[in-house]
C-alpha cells in the first residue's frame, strides 16, 4: 500500500536506481548527480513524512505492514510466554497476552492482534475483540497485580467486535469492566498505541498510567467513516472527519490526553524495525522507571487525577 | 399538564421556576392525542401522562426528560439540583452548528448538557442523583456527562449518599472525540473509589443505553435495574447488521434481552421503579427503612417463576 | 410421596379418622378409645421418625412436597430481592439470590432452587447449577463482601448439571472459583442444607463458615445411586450405598464435618411449615451472632482451621 | 530399562532405593512391545520409553506414575520427598476388600495414596512438588491426598517455594464420602494463603484430571498447562451422554478443547514440559534464571498462530 503523498518520492526513487543503474554500467560518470538527487530524495521524504495529514496517519496506522502487538512481543522482551483464555468461555484471537521479561523484569503484557494476511485475520478477526477477549485481558492484569508485575497495553483495533455473540455475552460490560479494573490495579500500567486505536475496543485495555503513541498512530472515539457516515451521511468523507476529530498524537499530546509521542522512522514502524524497537524498548522502561518511583498510593492518585482532568467544558 | 407533570415543577424553586426559561417544564404540546412508539395507538394524552408515558396496550416506556424523572422517582420537592453551572465546549473545533445545536438542546430540555445531577429524598433516603436526558443530543456523554456524573459519584462518596444514575445514551459525543472516549476512564474511577467508600451505587438503563455509557458507569452498579423494552448494548443494531448481514430479532439487546443474559439484576415497570428503588435502599440503609415499608410490602417477591 | 415406613402410621390415622366420624354420627361414645389409638399414633409417629434408616432421608430430602431455597428466602426473610445473572452469559434459574434481611440486619442469600412442579423444573433444571449459576452467586458474595453483609446459602441440588454447555463453560472452574472465593470471603457465610447436598455441585456455596443440617437432609460425596452402580453395577442397591456413605446429618456431625442438626417437624419441614421456617431462623441468627463476635483476622483463621483438619488418616 | 526409567532411581537415597522396596521403581514387564492406547499401533518398549511412553504416531500421551514424573520433570538427584507418613484410613467402614485394594495398590505404586509430595530443583529453580499417580485407586482424592496437597502448598508458602502439582485423578474417593469432598475446600483454602504469600503455583494437568480435581486445585493455577490429549471435566462422559441421550465428540473435554474454552493456557507435550516450566519460573523467580534460558530458549515463541 502507498500513500498519495508518498508517490513523488517513491518516483524519485526509483529514478535515482535506474540512475545508479547507468553509472554503474561505466559508460558515463553520473555518481555526482546521483548525490544530488539522494539528498533531494532525503528532503523530499522528511518533508513528506513530516507534514502527513491525518488521514494519512489512518492510513500509514492500518498500514498492511504495520507491526502488529505479536512483533513488539517478539523483539521488545527478552521472552514472552503466552497465556491463553479467559477462564469463562474462550480463548480470544484477536487479543494475545502473556508473561514477558526485560532482563529482570518481569511483566504482563498484552494487546489486540491484527493478522498479518487474510487467513490470520479471520482468526484474529481483523483484531476486532470479542467479551471473551477483554475477560481475558482483565485475568490477566490481575494475575499482573498478584505478583506486582507491571503492565503493558499494546493497542491495534479498528473497534471492539459487533457481532451477535459479541453482545449477546456483553461487550459493554465486558468493556466497563476492564476500564474499571485498570483504573483501580495496583501495579503500573504502560499503554502504547502502535496502530489503530478504535474507541471502546482500545480504551478497554488502554487506560494506563502511561499512555505513550507511535507517531503514526491514531486513536479516536468513532472510526473516520463512522464520523463521515454520521455527520454527511458519505462514508467517502472520512479523510475530512479524520481532520476533524482530533486522532493523531500531536493534537492529543498538546490536549493532555496522552504522555508522549514515540518517533517512527521516516516511512512508519516497518521501515526500520530494529529502531522502532528499540525506540518503544526504550520508552516502556524510561515510563516504568518513572511509575516505579510512585509508592503505591501515589501512583493509584497519580493516575486518578490524570483521567479526572481530562475533558473540555466551562464553567460558570 | 395532570399531576405528574406539575410535580417536578415543585422540585425547582418558584423563583427560577418561573424565571428565565432554563429551568421550567418542556412545553407540552397542545394535541390532545399522542401515538404510542410501540404500536402505534393513539392515546389520549392526559391518559398517556398519567399512565407515565407507558403504553397500557404494548407496554412501551416513552422517553422521558430528566426533569420527569425527578418527578417519578423523587419525593415531591426534596430535589436540590449540584453542578449546574458546567457548560459543554467545542474542544475540536466543529465549529458553529454543532454550537447551534447545543444551544437548542439547552433550550428544548432547560438543560445545559445531557444529564441533570443532584440530590433528593428516595422514600426515607438521601441519595444523590444522576438522569440522563435523551433529548439533549440523544443523551450523549461528552466532557459535561463526565464531569458532572464523576461530581456526583465523588460527592455520594464524600457525603455517603447512594448514587443513583438513570442512563439513557446513544454514547460518546463524536464532537468531543478523545476527551468523549476519557469519560469512561473518569467514571468508573470514581466508581471505583465510591465502592471503596462502602457506598451503594444503583444505575437504572433507560432506553436507550448504548455505546459509551454502557461500556462505562451504566455496567457496573451494585444493583442494575432497567426499564421494560430498553435498548442496551455497545454496538449498535445497524452496525451488527451489517456485520453479520442479516437481520437482527427484535428483542435483541432489549432489557429483557440482557436480564436473561445475565447484565441486569431486574427490569421493572415505571410504575415500580421508585418503589424498588426504596426496597433496595432499604437493604443498603436498614436504619432509614420504614416499618411500613417491609410489612405493607405489596410487592414482596420470592424467587421469579 | 409416602415412605415405606410411614404406611403403618398413615393407615392408623386412616382408622382413627373413620372412628372420629362414627362417634361424631352420636350413636356410640368413642372418645376413650379414640383418645388411646391417638396416643398410640403419637408414639408411632414418633417411633418411625426417630429411627429413619439413611435411605429414608434420602428419599425425605428428595420429597416432592420439601420445602425449597425460595420457601425459606420468602419466610425467613423479611424482605427479599431476588438479583439476577452472573453478568458474563447467564441467568442460571437453577441458583437464585438475592438481598435480604431480618430487621436490620442485611445478608446476601442464596441457593440451589428446585421447582416445584414440572413444568417449574424444566426452568430450574431440577436444581442441578450450570458454571454461570455458580458464578452468579460468586458474583453475589463478592457485592456482599464490599458491603460486609453476611452471606446465607441453601443447598438442595441433586449435583452440578452434567451437559455438553456446562462442561464447555467451565463447570469444574466454576466450582472451584467459588470453593476458592468462599474460603478467602470477608464475611461470615452460614451453609444451611435443605435437601439434597449432592457432591460438588453442592459445596459450589456450601463452605460456609457454619454448616447447618436440616434433620431429614442428606450431603455426600455421591448420588447413593451412583455409588451403588460403581460398587454393585447395580443402581437399585441405593439404599445399601446410602447406608454406606455416611450422608445423614448425624453422621457427618459426629464426624465434624458439619456444625449443627436442625431438627424438623415430625415426618419432614413441609408437615409443619412455621415451624420449620422458625428453627432455620432461630439457627441462622444464632450462628451469626457467634460469627459476627470474631474479628475479621479471627473469623478468616477459624474457617481455615475448621476445614483444614478435615479429613480421615493416619499418621506414622 | 533404559535411562528414562534408571533416572528417578537416582532421585531416591540409595539406601531407600535399594531397601524394603516401598520405594523402588514399578516393576517393567518383560515383553518388548506396547500397544499405543491412542491408535494401537505397537511400539518396541525401548522406543516407546525413550519416547517419555508418548506414541510418535499419534502423539497419544500415555500415563506416568508419580515416580517417572520426578524424572520427566525435575533434576537428577534433587527431588527429597516429603510428607511419607500419611496413610489412608477407612471412615466410612468400606472394610475388608477396600482395604485390600489399597494394600494392592500401595505395592503396585510404591506410594501410600494417590501422590507424592516433596521438594526439587527444576532447572535452577528450588520448587516444591505433588505429582498425583492414577495407578493408585484412579488417581482419586480422599483424605490423604487432600492432606498432601495441602500441605505442600503450605510448605511453598511457608518457604517461598513455588508450588507445582500435576493432576491425574478421577475425582474425590468415594469410600471417603464427605471427608473426600471437604478436601477441595481444604486444598483451595491453601491456594488462596500460597497466593496471599505471593508465591507462583502452577498446575499440569494430565490424564485424567476430572470431577473432584479438576473442581479444586486444578481449576485455580496462577499458569494452568495440560498434556496433549488429557481428559479435563467435572462430570464424565458416560454421565453427560446418559443425559443428553447422544454421543459426544471425541475431542470433548480434551486439553485442547479446554484451551480454545479459555481454561487452560497452554497445551505442551510432554517433551517440552519442563523446559517450560523453567521459562515459567524464570518470570516468577529471575534472579535465579540462567543467562542461556533466555539467549540459547529455541523455543521462544511469538503469539501463536
Ligand atoms: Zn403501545
Ligand atoms: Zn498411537
């Protein structure tokens, strides 16, 4: 997948290969425009990957090649163990979850799961969260705070699961539930958004005391074309209701509503993932580090005054 | 206007009452017949609100603003309304017809936002309140519904009074974005703490809670009840439709629905929702009980058959 | 339903009935003799249910006409308000509850609830629990834990219902979440068996702190005719495996594994109902108020003692 | 026999192991060939052996006794058994033949009743252990196994040792009657002071784990594993089919039908089991994991697929 703004640079790219091509052939000596032409290239995709509107951010965050919860797991920690089911009815696909260490540090971590094809996808079921799967979240931040394991959230949904069963067995509840239970754990919470953060399907496991963005994230209270269907009855109007409802990192940051924005490299999280690694590695523990400071009753009043001053109104 | 609708009328004081508009009655229209939303019967209208908006054929329960609620559910002029003066704001930027909008709604429902908090008498108790008014922008929760429920939940547990939240929503207000989708975390935090205050907290779901405000404060009472017929859930019927590309049956995420499936402690008809209301009370504030209230108890129940 | 045993006493009172009405007809004067064969019935009465035999109990306890959970909610109780639902997939009509109270004092009850006809089964499943029955009432004692109300539970199930849901949802976590919850729950929870006690699905919510017995109520570790199908091969033997497995109230408080007998009316609670409901009132505020004179630390070591030196062996 | 077998002799003071033969090792019988019980095939008893008695073909998990699983699981020479003292008394009077076939079995296994507890090191880990054995009376719990388990789990949080208990058990023993079902509460009180202690307890499940096990200490581990193929369940089979009145699935109430149920987190052959048990131990306890667990773990795992 390619975005719009990215085809100039994706040209010049290419240009400059074929470039490459002819100098290496020997005949004419072009290593000079060649240079040229790379710092242009450098410009222009700084230039491009700096000025991303919004709904380029929705879609660099949906991004096929996007990493998933599954690869920080992988490349974050030093091990993972994964822990399945919810102890009440399944075992959800679509959330993944376990045991995880840096070092000697022992965490819980979990997060939704997107597939990385079509057949994953129906098994994660596009990382859309069924009760089960939140049920399963909450057993396991429980399990965390037993053993004063702290918490990390890795969030990736479109939304929590609309399905018939999905109701039928509670998903508000479910939802409540969850929030509730983080906003009362006794152990710290770390909460990355790394792709799509889709309403009431993320918040369930994203209310941490840290709440940290990929750049090129987003996380909204409707999905664009949710918003675009509701307020101009045309779904095609996402781009516009993504300018309008304030998803990305930057207007969230400068509102309060999240700590901090992790930096991707030019061109998102999978093209240089070694570095987007290391960059969420290195923000997980520098925010642990600050939570682990917290006595318990500082950090159970810490996180109730974030979320108590978050909201826009006047008063009288 | 009969009787019941006079009675909230009582619970303002005479001078604003009477004053500027913000805080009197919805007009009432002068047709003398309402259709019943439920099957479409016409009803006289006096009997309508004497019936309190119940449908004596189908059993619908009709909205009702947050104003009739305190009429329905409060002892006659114990309410004293808290948090009055918290007006919404724009924070994305949408600019001036939503501000139109929210202009209107205030004026149509004498509401700042889409909830009305304070406290009253329930029976012999004191409680603190929390209704939710559909008619300001289909109930939807944005930085004001947080606030104030989280100040009302924060003050039943400063003053140990049980809390008592009507919901009806259609969810997070889209306007307000990511500061809508926060409220979630500010409620139930002060549920939280009210709990840790041994305090009780009683939600009664109103038709219809969905979305945001299911997924939030109206999940987690201590006592869940709800109105016969409501609708509750998270996602939405259209949006399950299309998911699953079929149609949905029609008691689908009604109260009913969600007693059988476990949410909810006991759907009750308006006509027993203070009552119940009381019994409940009862149980958390024996010493507050009347006598009377056990032993004239016409309702007594054992186990549903 | 008339026990093998009571056929003596029904035919005397039979006879003594006919002669009742012949002296009443005025012809002849009776009432010596009526007056001696009514202190004969008496004796008899007395005879027969003093010395009923295990399997006797078993079949009093099975009686149709037994009172049930929903009986002794209604008449012990002041008030009762039945809560529904384990608010994860369910409400289990098998085990219902609710808050109750006697004057001030409130509890959270509940119980296994058999029906009392047919079609009153079919709904309750015959009192034989589902997983979400269970954790309904884990649910249950977990709200009167955060208001620090007692807990009352009655016990009358054949056993925890053996179906391809119950077992898909989890029967065996379910009980032992709730044996779990039970023996860690910081309230006193009074055990009062009304009927059957039947094996796992009873003890579901019956560790309580005090574990009271109905005089003609039998708890065991196996249906009589399952025990006798293993041991025999042969079910029709149940009343050979109920003399066997040490199911009567007497038995088990010989043997400290129960605290008390609640003795019953002459042939069963249902001959005198008032009476009945008196004595199991009588036994729940008695025991309360022992309980309720411990301190939380004191209440926590003495269920944990009283269950830990449970068992039968011996030690080189 | 071959060196699976020889390895839990070594676990034994050799005195002990050479002595009365309360604790030698279950005789072998002399024919070279087993049948698979998962698919018939035979399988040359060396092979099947080496095999940790895990059939190639069809990956059937044969039974082990309590003995072979200190092999299987813990190192060489480190499990001290504890707790030796405790037999099985008679109640409920059962008598002569109950009695006889206890005596039978206690020969046959080498263990007083239906586990055996003690203490080890798995990989560096210093754990305390009850490996549960179905060729004693099915596995099934009276009072000295409830007794055990008990109090190994009090020794874990006494000592702060993590707890380890695979399960392998009908049920509760019936010839106990109530004394039997008590030991669930007992075992499930001793969970909640080992979790209250903060000490780690992770179950194995093996064949069978059902009825009165699975209702108690199986049900409620911090990690839950299973063999392969292991039948998990209150009720049994024969009982569910007799009333639903049809046949059940073959896969019904397997490890692997009781993962994709939410109630076990991860199914792990045999091969594999301790090797994952140290990973497991490793989050629990750090300090004490080797560098090489984690660089040279060929076995690290991303989310499954
Ligand atoms: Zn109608
Ligand atoms: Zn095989």
């Amino acid at each position: 997948m390619i975005l719009d703004v990215e085809k100039p640079l994706l040209e010049l790219e290419e240009k400059i290969l074929e470039l490459i091509k002819v100098n290496e052939s020997g005949k004419i000596d072009l290593s000079k425009e060649i240079k040229a032409l790379e710092k242009k290239a450098r410009e222009l995709k700084k230039d491009i990957y700096s000025n991303l509107t919004p709904w380029d951010r929705v879609l660099m965050a949906r991004h096929p090649q996007r990493l998933t919860t599954g690869d920080y797991l992988e490349a974050v920690f030093d091990d993972f163990f994964e822990l399945h089911g919810d102890r009440y009815y399944s075992d959800d696909a679509a959330l993944v979850g376990g045991l995880a260490s840096i070092g000697d540090q022992t965490f819980m971590v979990m997060g939704h799961q997107k597939g990385k094809d079509t057949k994953e996808n129906l098994k994660r079921n596009f990382g859309m969260v069924a009760p089960d799967g939140f049920r399963k979240a909450g057993r396991l931040m429980k399990l965390a705070e037993k053993f004063g394991y702290p918490v990390v959230t890795f969030i990736d949904t479109p939304g929590a699961y609309p399905g018939i069963e999905a109701e039928e067995r509670g998903q508000f509840e479910a939802i409540s539930k969850n929030i509730a239970l983080m906003a009362g754990l006794d152990v710290p919470i770390i909460t990355v958004i790394i792709g799509e953060g889709g309403s009431g399907g993320a918040l369930a496991i994203a209310a941490g005391d840290r709440i940290l963005m990929l750049e090129n994230s987003i996380y909204s209270v409707i999905s664009p074309e949710g918003c675009a269907s509701i307020i101009w009855r045309d779904a095609s109007k996402a781009s516009d209701a993504a300018n309008a409802l304030g998803l990305t990192g930057e207007f969230l940051l400068k509102n309060g509503l999240i700590d901090e924005i992790i930096p991707e490299p030019l061109g998102g999280v999978h093209k240089d993932r070694e570095k987007s690694y290391f960059a969420v590695k290195e923000a997980i523990l520098r925010n642990l580090e600050m939570l682990q400071k917290f006595t318990l009753e500082e950090l159970k009043n810490y996180r109730y005054d974030k979320y108590r001053k978050m909201g826009s109104f006047t008063e009288k | 206007m009969n009787a019941f609708f006079d009675k909230f009328k009582t619970n303002k004081p005479a001078a604003e009452a009477e004053g500027e508009g913000k805080v009197q009655a919805p007009k009432v229209p002068s047709d003398l017949w309402v259709k019943c939303s439920g099957c479409d019967t016409p009803i006289y209208r006096k009997v309508f609100e004497e019936k309190l908006k119940v449908c004596d054929k189908c059993g619908f329960h009709h909205k009702l603003s947050s104003y009739e609620r305190i009429s329905l559910l409060t002892e006659p002029g114990s309410f004293e309304e808290l948090f009055t003066e918290i007006l919404p704001a724009d924070p994305l930027n949408f600019g001036e017809e939503y501000m139109t909008k929210l202009a209107a709604d205030q004026k149509k429902t004498n509401l700042n936002d889409a909830v009305l908090t304070g406290k009253a008498k329930v029976g012999e108790h004191n409680v603190a309140l929390g209704f939710m008014d559909f008619f300001f922008r289909g109930g939807s929760m944005g930085s004001v519904v947080g606030e104030k429920i989280t100040r009302i939940l924060e003050y039943g547990a400063d003053n140990r009074l049980p809390v008592i939240i009507a919901t009806c929503s259609g969810g997070a207000r889209m306007q307000e974005g990511v500061f809508s989708l926060m409220q979630l975390v500010k409620t139930n935090a002060a549920i939280n703490r009210l709990g840790e205050a041994g305090v009780p907290y009683i939600v009664i779901m109103t038709d219809p809670t969905t979305a945001g405000v299911a997924a939030s404060f109206a999940a987690i009472g201590d006592v869940i009840l709800a109105e016969p017929g409501a609708i509750i859930g998270f996602s939405g019927r259209r949006v399950i439709e299309q998911t699953i590309r079929q149609k949905l049956p029609p008691d689908f995420q009604s109260a009913e629905f969600y007693q059988k499936h476990g949410f909810i402690d006991k759907v009750v008809h308006r006509r027993m929702m203070k009552k119940t209301l009381v019994r409940i009370l009862n149980f958390f504030n024996p010493k507050a009980k009347k006598t009377e209230d056990v032993v004239a108890e016409p309702e007594k129940q054992t186990v549903e058959v």
